[in-house]
C-alpha cells in the first residue's frame, strides 16, 4: 500500500531469513543459522538439546555449552546477546565477520538496496508483538525481548510494521528440516 521496501526479518526455530521486498516483490532474500530453538531446556531447566550452530555461538559469548545441564542466567545472556548481535549486524547490512560468515546459509543481503522498514515474522514474532507468552523451553522470549530491545536503542534503525501473520511463515522453516 505504501510503496516501501520491507525487511522482512522470519526468526524461526533454527534460522532467521531475511526478504527484501518492495510492492509484493522479492528483490533478495538470504538465512543465517540464528533462531529461538537451536537449544531446548527440559522442566528441570536443563539442556536438552544442542544444534551445531549455537555451538559456534556458544564459542563466540564464552561459554560452554552442556547437554543435562543449567545454563546460567548470565550465560544465557550471553548467548541471547550474540545472536542478537549477530542479527542487527545482518540487518544493518555491515560486512559479514567470520561468526556471520560462518552461520550464513546464503549469502548475505545486499547493501545497495534502502529499507524502508521492517517487518517480523516466524515463531519469535509472535513474542515481539506480544501475541505469545508461553514459555517453550527455548531462547524464543529471550531472542525477542533483546530485539525489542535493540529496536528501543535504536541498533535497529528501522520503523517496525506489524504484518499480522507472524507465525503463518515458519511452515516455510519447517519445511527445510
């Protein structure tokens, strides 16, 4: 309707796709190894499962990484802190570093094109609008309130537009695994 071009930003469970579009149009899309259930905590708040890309991210925030054992609280942070990090940085468009380059799937975006503004998707959206609060047993509601909060100091420079639909979009991500 506003003839603007999105960033739409999927966080899923095990990746974080990135869409360019302008007018219903793809310009250019790409995904990174970044999502909110690349580690799964059992009731008792211990891990219980660990995905090989939060191993390299793990390595990043200095911590280890432990299957049948509590993340601490600042360990999560952490770990919260560098995947977040990793997605301002892609959404920013800025030279990919040897993490980013690492968790690539694709390439990365191109800078040549201006964003408008953004938009999120996928599982961890649904926290970012505050249409979900249950707790999964992932880092989704920790990924989330670190956007949120890297929107409200302006790391992410963008206007955010709610597109209404934010889970719809992670039967795409299922579909890969």
């Amino acid at each position: 309707k506003e003839h603007k071009t999105f960033l739409n930003i999927d966080i899923g469970g095990g990746t974080t796709k990135f869409a360019l579009v302008h007018g219903g149009c793809l310009l250019e899309s790409a995904a990174i190894s970044v999502g909110g259930r690349l580690v799964a905590f059992g009731q008792d708040g211990k891990l219980i499962r660990i995905e090989d890309p939060i191993r390299r991210l793990a390595e990043v925030a200095g911590i280890e990484l432990k299957l049948h054992v509590k993340l601490s609280s600042g360990d999560r942070e952490k770990l919260v802190k560098t995947m977040v990090d990793v997605l301002v940085s892609s959404i920013a468009r800025d030279d990919p570093d040897d993490l980013i380059g690492d968790l690539m799937l694709t390439s990365a975006l191109p800078n040549d094109i201006p964003i408008d503004a953004v938009t999120f998707s996928g599982g961890v959206s649904e926290f970012i609008f505050g249409k979900e609060t249950q707790d999964y047993g992932d880092l989704g509601t920790d990924i989330a309130e670190a956007v949120k909060k890297a929107l409200q100091d302006k790391r992410i420079i963008y206007p955010v537009y709610d597109p209404g639909q934010g889970i719809r979009a992670t039967v795409v991500g299922a579909s890969q695994f």
